[in-house]
C-alpha cells in the first residue's frame, strides 16, 4: 500500500509540471504568431499573416471596431503595405490566450501626420491557437497636436486643389493608399 501511495503522490506531482510544460509551449508558439503577424507586415508577406489569424480577426482602435473575414483582411493588408509599414515590439507578455504588448509603427502616412513612430498598447487574443482580435488599449505616443490639423489641413488643400483625389482619407483599398500618397507628395511639392 505504501508503494501505491508513493507512486500515487508522484503521479499526481508530475501531473502539474506536464500542464506547466505544456502551458509554456502554448505560450510559446502564441508569442510566435503575434511575431510572424507583425512581420507579415513588415515584410508584406501576407502568408506569414494569414497563418497567424483565425478565420475572422476583430481589430479594435478604442471605439473603432472592425471584425474581417480572413480573406477580407487581404484589403486592410494591402492597403498598409503601401505606406511601407515598419512594426517593432517593444515589449510582450504571453499568458494563455492573451497577450499584452507595446508595438510602435511608422510608415510614410504616419511619418507625414507626427513626423515620429505610433506607439500604442496592445492586448492580443487568441482562439485555437490563431490571433483571433486585436486590441490598442491605449496610445502610448500618439502626437494629436500635429496628427489632427495635418490630416485637416491635407484633406482640405486637396479638396481644394486635386478634387480627383478627394476621399483618399476614407478609402481603405489600394488605390486609396497610393492617392494618400499622391496629396502627401503633392502638398510637400507645394510648401
């Protein structure tokens, strides 16, 4: 009996280290899909992206709310890449199906409205083990004081001077990001 009980008590210890390993692992392979995520972008390697999220991803910007379809997300994908996105991970914690993080971001659109990186605060979620949303919780550096007025202001000039380009702040496509290029290009050349 006593035999039994040891191997019992042993049993019942090990149990809790496989979890542990197990859980670890999970952790591991969760950290691993938020980086080929962010180096999807980087890279424009949508593969990379698409093999990180689940079959839809809720992306949330405080009361900004967007759930897509996997292939939906191709768009939103397109569209980024345009401005030539560089993503960086500042800092990230895993643990279980959540993952809190800082992630900067610049691009030729956010190097024109701040003239510096968008660093936000993220909490990440995951559903059998794929990104299933995003959320920026806060804006850890994010410059309302240049941002608003130049966005205003560009749109403005635009309306003003090239109407053929009006919307580009709205259209989420490819040709909307190469006309927010084109007024970004045409207001620098007016200065």
């Amino acid at each position: 009996m006593r035999l039994k009980t040891k191997f019992i008590l042993i049993v019942l210890g090990l149990v809790p280290m496989l979890f542990s390993c197990n859980s670890k692992q999970k952790d591991m392979a969760h950290e691993q899909l938020v980086r080929d995520y962010f180096h999807g972008f980087n890279t424009g390697d949508y593969n990379l992206i698409s093999n990180s999220i689940s079959d839809s991803i809720k992306i949330t910007e405080k009361e900004y709310v967007i759930v897509h379809a996997r292939n939906d997300f191709h768009r939103h994908f397109q569209w980024d890449s345009v401005f030539a996105p560089k993503y960086n991970i500042i800092d990230l914690k895993v643990d279980g199906d959540c993952a809190i993080g800082t992630v900067s971001k610049t691009c030729k659109r956010i190097e024109f409205l701040q003239d510096s990186a968008l660093v936000s605060n993220v909490s990440i979620y995951f559903t059998d083990n794929k990104i299933s949303e995003i959320q920026t919780t806060e804006y850890v550096f994010l410059d309302y004081l240049k941002w608003q007025p130049r966005r205003d202001n560009l749109t403005s000039w635009i309306d003003e001077n090239h109407p053929e380009l009006s919307g580009f702040v709205s259209d989420i496509s490819i040709k909307g990001a190469q006309n927010y290029l084109k007024a970004i290009a045409l207001s620098k050349s007016n200065e």
